[in-house]
C-alpha cells in the first residue's frame, strides 16, 4: 500500500476484523496494552476498537509524553518562565498541563514571556533574535523528540550561543515498561509497540520483552489497518505459544532503528540515576540529562529550579489511566469536572492523552454496545 487512504480501508479492516476473531480462543479474555497515546487517539477516533471480539480488551499505557511528566516538573517550568528576563519557549501542548496551582498559559496571563515553538530549533532562532534575554526551551518526550533537542544543543554550542538553555525532561520507553511488567496488579498478555520510539531506537531495545517476560510484542505504525494487522500479529503470536517483537511497522521503522540519531543523543545526553513519573513514582534510569559537555546549556544548573515534587490532586486518577490499572470513564471526574476546557489531569489536556482521546471521540460507555 502507498497511499494513506488504503490503510482507511473499510473493507481491509473488516477482512482483518475476521481474521482477529478466528485467531482468539472462545471464553479467553485478552488483554493487550497499546503503549503510545498516539495509538490510543487512533483507535478511538477510527472506531478500531468496535471491530474487535467482545474477550480483547485494549489498555492504555504511559507512552504520552505530556502526561508522564510529574506535577513538581511542570513547576519547575513555570518557576523559569517567571524568571526576570526569561523567554520561556515550549511546545503547544505544555501551555495548559496544571500544576501545583497555576499553567504555563496562567503564567503567560500573568506577564511572563512564553512562547510556543514547534522546534527545539525555533527556540534556538529566538535566542539569536534577542542576544539580551535568556531564551529557555522545556524539552520533553520520549526517544523520538530526543534528536532534535540533541542536535540542537550541538548547534547551540558550535555557534556558542550563550544566551539558551534547556530544561530536559526527555524520558526513555524501556524503563516504565519494565515497571509495568514488574507490576503485580496489571496482567497482560501482548503489546503494540510504539513506532515513533521505534523509529529512533529500533526493535533491540524491546527484546527483554518476550525473553525475560515472555510477552509478545508487535512494533505498530498508526493508521486503523496498522493497529488491526498488529493485533493480529499479537493475537497469533499467542495462539502460537510464541513471544517475539514483530516489525508491523517495516515500511518506516529500520531493525536497528536511525543510528545517526542515537550518536547524536549519546553525545548530548547522560543517563538519570532516576526521574519521576506520573502515576508510576521514581523509576531509575528512566530519564535523559545533558551530559557534562553540555553543562553550560542545562537551564537546571544555570537557574535556581524548586525541584520540588508535588502530588496529584486526589480527585485525579490519571496515574491509575496512565498503568493501565483503570479506563479513562472510571475517574470520578471524568468528564465532570474534568475535561479538555478545563482539566484537572495531564490525560484529559494533552493531544496524545487517553482521558481526551475518550472524551474527544464520546467513549464514555463502560461496556460495549454490540449493534
């Protein structure tokens, strides 16, 4: 296929829908966890979801950006953007992700000068413009917005930029699914592997996997055939009694993953001992740092960052979404107090979150209604 309307195909997903339900075992209940929030708002807006038998059931896991990032992180972001002289720059979806008591948007309300970029590169022009300020870039995302930051930074310190820095809050997938995993209230059976990460890391990182674990794996791109053919892959892999990482995704993701890429990432960055995660607590070796070499560009040595950890509000439940542990709808504020005008939660805010993916796409059933 080459064009994108033939992974839309309705009669594809259909033939693919049957071959799913010929695969399951009657009166087995399955449960597969789709790691990427891009997958989620995929499956959901495109109605994936209703072609599956009624024992698959699909749970969602930490891999939205936005959302892992803790409460006490967005502060220290906020606490910059205050910061006489700063432009504080990020990406779009930052903006309204709540903290302790206020947004980067409320802060922007307030006076201070922050700035949406759609590139670590954008932030990097703006520090040029205005050689007087100090222009701080909030860097956040898996190993797929990784590399840019990185070769940013490599610019940045080519053309002595002195006036740029960046909060690095780049997280790795490896670590919070081996959490998972380890957990020993969430039993799954398979995963949809995220593809972005993919892109940049390749399929060796995931093999711990089925080897010491031994739950199948299926690398998916994002359209409704891709997650359908996915499924399957996982579905078969258990009728098999096999646990492998499968590659859905060949036609943009490369085995050994964008080698360019991780070179330029292991010149940039340094491993965290550890990093807090919403709803999962401190996982070690879980997050990215600028390595020493880049000292002089790391906004958390140059400003004084509170660094201060900050829980949840009780009445969200988005740590319980992001483990897979409950559906979205099951939040006592789900939809009610809590929505995308007026969020309570980084799920219910951000483009990637499970909470806005069932709010945007009205899946507020707690159980499916079979027509």
């Amino acid at each position: 296929m080459k064009f994108i309307d033939e992974f839309r195909d309705a009669e594809l997903g259909r033939a693919l829908a049957v071959e799913i339900l010929a695969t399951v075992e009657p009166g087995r209940h399955y449960k597969i966890m789709e790691v990427c929030g891009g997958h989620t708002h995929a499956i959901y807006k495109y109605g994936v979801d209703d072609l599956l038998p009624p024992n698959v059931e699909l749970v969602h896991g930490p891999g939205c950006p936005v959302c892992v990032i803790p409460m006490g992180r967005v502060d220290d972001g906020i606490s910059l953007a205050h910061q006489p002289g700063v432009i504080f720059t990020c990406f779009g979806d930052m903006l309204r992700v709540p903290g302790s008591s206020q947004t980067l948007l409320d802060a922007k309300a307030q006076g201070a000068d922050v700035r949406v970029v759609y590139s670590p590169l954008d932030a990097l022009r703006i520090a040029k413009q205005h050689p007087e300020r100090q222009v701080v870039f909030f860097a956040i995302g898996f190993e797929t917005t990784a590399p840019s930051t990185a070769l940013t930074l490599r610019r940045a310190k080519a053309e002595n930029v002195q006036n740029f820095s960046v909060i690095c809050s780049h997280v790795t997938i490896v670590p919070p699914l081996r959490a998972l995993l380890e957990s020993p209230d969430l039993r799954l059976d398979g995963f949809i592997g995220p593809g972005h990460v993919a892109t940049v890391i390749g399929l060796r990182p995931f093999q711990f996997m089925p080897d010491e674990y031994g739950k199948p794996v299926a690398i998916s791109g994002f359209e409704p055939l891709d997650l359908l053919q996915s499924m399957l892959m996982v579905l078969r892999q258990i009728a098999d009694g096999r646990a492998e990482v499968e590659n859905q995704y060949a036609r943009v993701v490369p085995a050994q993953g964008n080698p360019r890429a991780l070179e330029v990432m292991d010149e940039v960055f340094a491993v965290r001992p550890e990093f807090e995660w919403r709803g999962l607590g401190f996982i070690p070796k879980s997050a990215l740092r600028l390595s020493d070499n880049y000292a002089e560009w790391d906004a958390e040595l140059r400003f004084a960052v509170p660094g201060v950890r900050v829980a949840d509000p009780q009445a969200c439940q988005c740590g319980e979404v992001l483990k897979g542990a409950i559906k979205p709808w099951e939040c006592k504020v789900f939809g009610t107090a809590c929505t995308p005008e007026r969020p309570i939660g980084a799920c219910m805010v951000s483009p990637e979150g499970a909470c806005a993916a069932y709010y945007n796409y009205g899946r507020f059933a707690r159980e499916r209604e079979v027509v």
